[in-house]
C-alpha cells in the first residue's frame, strides 16, 4: 500500500479548513457570552423571566432555569448554523461524507434533540445542588456525572448509536474465527462484534471498542470490512481487543471524571467569589448561566491537551498490543497507509497542532512505532 501524496496535499488543506472552523465558532461563543456580560444582558434575562416564581425548593427556579437555557442555546444554534452548513459542505467538497443535506439536517436534529434534553437535565441538577448543597454541590455533579458516564458507556451502543446508525452482527467466517483465536491467546472474552454501516454517511473506516459489561463489543465500519484485506483488519481487531484488555474505557472515564471534578470545584469558587462580591443576587441566580459557560469553555480548552495527551498514550499502548499479538508489521502499516489515504489523515501534523488537538498518534509516529517494533522483533 502507497501513500497517496496528492491525498495527503488535500488531507492538509482539509485539517486547516477544520480548524479554521473550530476557531470561528470558539470566537462565536466567546464574543456572544462576553457581549451577554459587558451589556449587562444576562442579568436582564433573568429579571425579565423572574415572574416564574415556581420553585418547589426553595432556592431552585426550575422554569427560570430551563426558559434561560434554552434561550441561549438557541441563539448559539442559529449563529453557529451557517457555519456548520460550512462544514457539511466541506466534507462533499472533499468526498468524506455521503449524506444528503436532507439526511444531514434530520440527524443534526436528532443529536440537538437528544444533546438538548441531557443538557437541561444537567443544568436543573447543578441548580438543585447549588441550592441544597451550596459548599459540596461540584463534588456531588462530579460523583453523579461519573455514574452517568458509566450508565452511558454501557447503553450508548444499544440506545444511542441505533439512533444514529445500523449496526449487523458480523457473520461467522473467517475474521471472527481471527479474533476468536487472538481473545484466546489473550485469556479474555469478546463478547460481540459488530459492523456498522457507517457508508450510510461517510467514506471514512472507522474501528472502535464500545460499552461495558454485558454492552461490551468491537464495531468495525462497513467502509473498513470491504476494502481491507484478512491481515489488515486482524489488526485492527487486535487493536481494539488491546483497550479491551487494558480496560481503557475505565481508563478514560475516570480520567474525564477527575477533570471535570477539577473544573466543578473552580466553578464553585469562582461562584462563591462572584456572589460575595453581590455581583450576582445569589448562587442559585439563574444569571450565573453565562458565567458557568465562560468557565467550562475555559476550563475545557486547557484540559483538551491533558485528555487528548493520555488518549495518545492508550492509543500507543493499544497498537503496541496489535503488533505484540500479531507480529503482522507489514499488514499493521499497510492499514495505516489505507487509513490515511481513505480518511484524508495527514500522516505528519506540525507537533503543536498534534499535542493540541489529536487523540491519536499521527499516522506518521505509528509507522514509526511499527518500524521500531519490527528492528526489536525481527
Ligand atoms: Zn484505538
């Protein structure tokens, strides 16, 4: 397998465009919450829907809560639409994606339908502690935002990705006899595997371990199974029967989760300070909203790089165990090279852009990785 170098000419200019599209909406959100605070809007909002007296606690205005919220995610929908629209054009201009633009709207809806009613649940509940729990509220969110990501770990590949996708149990044959043997020799248990037609929407091969318990699979897209040889997806399926083995789901939930408690417990003294200051009438001031936003966008654009650093490292780790359990050096790069060409990956991001943003190791460093591990092995 070649690199196509006029692919990798594309893959460079599409990574920028993609950027360029992160940092516009950045700055969209950014300027829209500091114009809320420098205008003094966010404080009119609230006194405009303060005759929503309801509060069956004392202290918690659900109505106020929900009306507020919904008010200003809508204005950063309709901002941020046109730009979306960009990258939906984008992504035809550069053949990834195989959506029309009717199915693209109707799962862009689905996902702000479902992302909606999580989110509003989340903003209730932080309200509800702040209102009962003042001091300990973050610990609280951080502890029950940690059983929902295992709640959701386990059913998003039987509630949430149906929703999105069609996945089929990959029929008995050869590959699933590959795995079998490499789970074997490995002294654990698959529980399924599945492929997911993933060309209903993209050109792009995808592999991913998913769920927990009784939930736990390797999903292969339909884009990877027809165009890969035995080798090639062996694998992969050695790769992701690597984060199997090295429980890197666990990993990466209680990774997530010490962040966010991080970020809970500097919203809440930034929270105390505001209020002391009588900036704001009071903890539970549904006013705070856009401050609270401020704070996570904050908060979640310095810990991108810590998480997408430990993601590398798994990453790393998970190759390192599909080249240990195959010893198929050459079937391992040639499904790098594939990877790159068919996904539009540049295989050597500049070293800030890769520590920033990728949750992956470039192409590139695992074809050295690969290299490395054949001069030890070989
Ligand atoms: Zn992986």
């Amino acid at each position: 397998m070649e690199l196509n170098l006029e692919r990798q000419q594309q893959a460079r200019e599409y990574a920028r465009k993609r950027r360029q599209i992160f940092y516009i909406d950045l700055a969209i959100g950014a300027l829209g919450v500091l114009f809320l605070l420098a205008s003094g809007l966010d404080k009119g909002l609230r006194n405009l829907l303060q005759p929503l007296v309801w509060h069956p606690i004392p202290g918690w205005f659900p109505l106020q809560i929900l009306i507020y919220f919904l008010i200003l995610v809508l204005a950063y929908q309709v901002l941020t639409t046109p730009l979306t629209y960009y990258g939906f054009v984008l992504s035809h201009r550069y053949g990834l994606s195989t959506m029309t633009l009717r199915a693209w709207i109707l799962d862009r809806l689905k996902g702000l339908a479902l992302g909606l009613v999580l989110e509003v649940c989340l903003v209730e509940l932080v309200y509800l502690l702040l209102a009962l729990q003042p001091q300990t509220w973050w610990l609280s969110v951080g502890l029950l935002l940690l059983l929902f990501s295992v709640v959701m770990a386990n059913l998003a590949p039987v509630l949430i990705l149906p929703l999105f996708y069609k996945f089929k149990p990959l029929p008995e044959g050869e590959l699933t006899q590959r795995l079998l043997t490499l789970a074997q020799r490995a002294n654990t248990r698959v529980r399924g595997v599945f492929s997911m037609e993933l060309s209903s929407k993209t050109t792009v091969a995808n592999a991913a371990l998913m769920g927990l318990g009784n939930t736990r699979r390797i999903v292969l897209g339909d884009t990877m199974l027809d165009r890969y040889t035995p080798d090639e997806i062996e694998v992969v399926l050695a790769h992701e029967l690597g984060h199997h083995v090295h429980a890197d789901i666990w990993k990466l939930i209680v990774t997530q989760s010490v962040l966010t408690l991080g970020g809970l417990y500097l919203a809440n003294v930034v929270l105390h300070q505001v209020v002391e200051a009588h900036t704001y009438q009071s903890l539970t001031d549904v006013a705070l909203l856009p401050l609270l936003f401020v704070l996570m966008g904050v908060f979640g654009l310095v810990v991108m790089p810590i998480g997408n650093a430990i993601s590398r490292a798994i990453e790393y780790q998970a190759d390192e165990y599909a080249l240990q359990a195959t010893k198929k050096v050459d079937a391992f790069k040639s499904a790098m090279t594939r990877l790159a060409n068919q996904n539009l990956a540049d295989i050597e991001p500049s070293p800030l852009i890769e520590f920033l943003f990728h949750d992956h190791p470039s192409i590139g460093r695992r074809l050295k990785h690969a290299d490395a591990f054949a001069t030890h092995h070989g």
